[in-house]
C-alpha cells in the first residue's frame, strides 16, 4: 500500500499541490442533494439556530439522510477547539455554550419525529466539563418529549476525563460512540490534539461503567495507513470492548485539509468486514460511503438482533 511521507503532509499551506487529484470512482459518485424534505429540514435547523454535523463535515450521505428525514446534530456550537488535518469543521475559539440548545435540539427531533437521533459535538476543550453536562442536558430534554427515541452519541474524548464520560453514560444513551479516526502512527498528523491510547482507555471505561450500553467507534482508510495497521487498530478496538465498527472512505474535504493518498475498492471493505466478524464485533458496517452516523439505527438493529451485547441486547426505547 502505499504511503506518503510525513513531511509531505505538516505543511497545510502546500498539501494542495502535494499529490495529483485523482478521478472519483463511480461507486463515491452520489445524487446532489434537493428533494422537498432536504429543504425542510434544511429551513427547520436554520430556524431553530442549530448545527449538523452532516453540514458541517461536508458529508457525502446528506441528501440520502436528509431525504428520509435523519440527520446527526452537532450541540456546543460550531467551532472546535482543536485542528484535526481530516476535519472541515472551524476551529479556533468557541463562543459560550447556547444554555437553550437542549431544549432546541429535543424540539427539533420532535418535529421530524425521529425514532433514532445521533448526537454529537465539536470538542470543547475550553469548558471545565468539556461539554459533558450539555450532553447530558440534551438526552434529558429529548427523553422528556419523545420517550420512544433511541439516541446515540458521538462524544469527543473529553481530554480523558473519567468523570466527564460518567456524566453522559449516566444520562442513559442507548449507544456511546467514539471514534478512533485512525491508526496511530498517523495520530501526530491527522489527529494532533488527540491521543490513540486515550481513545481507547475511553472506550474501554465506557463498558466498565456502563456494560449495559453498546460500544462503538469509527475508522477512516485511505490516509496513508498500511492495511496491517488498519487490522491491528480492529483488534485494539475488539480488546477495549467495542461491539459496532464503521469504515469509510476518507474524502479531502478542502485543499486546506490532508491529502487522501488512495481509494479504498469495495472488495477491500468486504474483507475488513469479514476480518472484524471474526474477530467478534457485533456489528461491521465498511464501505465507501459509510460514516460513522450512516444508517445508525439499522446499525444498532443489527447488534441487537445478533444477540451481541453481552446477551442483553439493545433497549429497543429511550424509556
């Protein structure tokens, strides 16, 4: 496989002329967004002042999501306090958290009436909390409308601060989800304010604190990493606890941000999808297009109807 060496990619000024742009396969060829629940749900986030990560991260599923009426909020504003090299999201420094957002985010859900919502969330390294209690705040609020949502969340790693952690999962989620993103000898570069042991400590508390709620975590391929380091990343994974994996496809999202060095064929996804199988995962989604939210709830489905959680299964309610 091949790989790009690192001093190619520390210079964001140059990474736009660092490797040709080859041509987009067809199979990460996707319909423009436009249909008539796209818009809605587009005008419904702008009157409520809230953010989506689907916007935000330039997502490739937005119009397959938007249109049947899913879509992932991102709480605790729109900037993040840290520069991910993979990340299109702004970083610099956040304004103070909007203390109604739980109560904005809830009644938006409400409105599509979701059976299923992902919440996440720019880091907040400038909060005493990290953003945990907003979490919090926001599963409660949503709980006390609709008692019949699943709600899953996708947190940051909370500079490693078991209380934080405990502050979320003892609001009740019904899935803890935390990406790793990488392999780690790429961390440095793709990932410079996070830290791969952290992650997975954090994964790992997460089924010591909480064993009753699934695990999940997320990878990208195609940022330089060798396909031995993308397996042994899968068994760190397994060996933390974690039941359900995502893996996709790294697309540049602007020539600001790092290069992706290769594509991923479908065949490839199939086999690391078999490999994570036998390594025991509840549940593998890989593909080209997969991401971390991407069909969440047939996600969570599987796991339970694999009878993977432990033998508990997924709650099949917020309540």
């Amino acid at each position: 496989m091949q790989t790009i060496p690192l001093n190619m990619i520390r210079g964001r000024k140059k990474r736009a002329e660092e490797l040709p742009r080859a041509p987009k396969p067809e199979w990460l060829k996707v319909r423009a967004p436009g249909s008539e629940n796209y818009t809605r749900l587009k005008g419904l986030m702008r009157t409520l002042g809230l953010h989506t990560v689907c916007e935000e991260a330039n997502c490739p599923n937005i119009g397959e999501c938007w249109d049947h009426g899913t879509a992932t909020f991102m709480i605790l504003g729109d900037t993040c306090t840290r520069s991910c090299g993979y990340c299109n999201v702004v970083h610099g420094k956040p304004k103070p958290p909007d203390a109604a957002e739980p109560v904005k985010v809830a009644s938006a859900i409400h409105a599509m009436n979701l059976a299923y919502v992902v919440i996440t969330s720019v880091d907040r390294d400038d909060l005493h909390d990290c953003g945990a209690g907003h979490f919090a705040r926001t599963i409660a609020e949503t709980r006390a409308r609709i008692p019949g949502c699943r709600i899953e969340v996708l947190i940051p790693d909370f500079k490693g601060g078991a209380t934080a952690l405990h502050t979320v999962l003892d609001a009740g989620p019904d899935v803890l989800n935390h990406n790793i993103e990488t392999v780690p000898r790429l961390y440095r570069t793709a990932r410079p304010g996070g830290n791969y042991a952290r992650a997975l400590e954090l994964l790992g508390r997460s089924r010591t604190h909480a064993p009753s709620i699934p695990t999940k975590s997320g990878l990208m391929v195609g940022l330089g990493e060798e396909w031995d380091e993308v397996v042994a990343t899968l068994r760190d994974l397994r060996t933390a606890g974690v039941q359900i994996v995502t893996i996709g496809q790294y697309l540049r999202p602007s020539l600001a941000n790092l290069p992706m060095v290769r594509y991923y064929a479908p065949a490839e996804f199939a086999e690391l999808k078999r490999l994570g199988l036998e390594m025991g995962f509840g549940h593998i989604e890989a593909g080209p297009l997969v991401r971390s939210s991407y069909h969440a709830h047939e996600q969570a489905d599987a796991l339970e109807n694999a009878g993977a959680n432990d033998g508990r299964g997924l709650p099949n309610s917020c309540g």
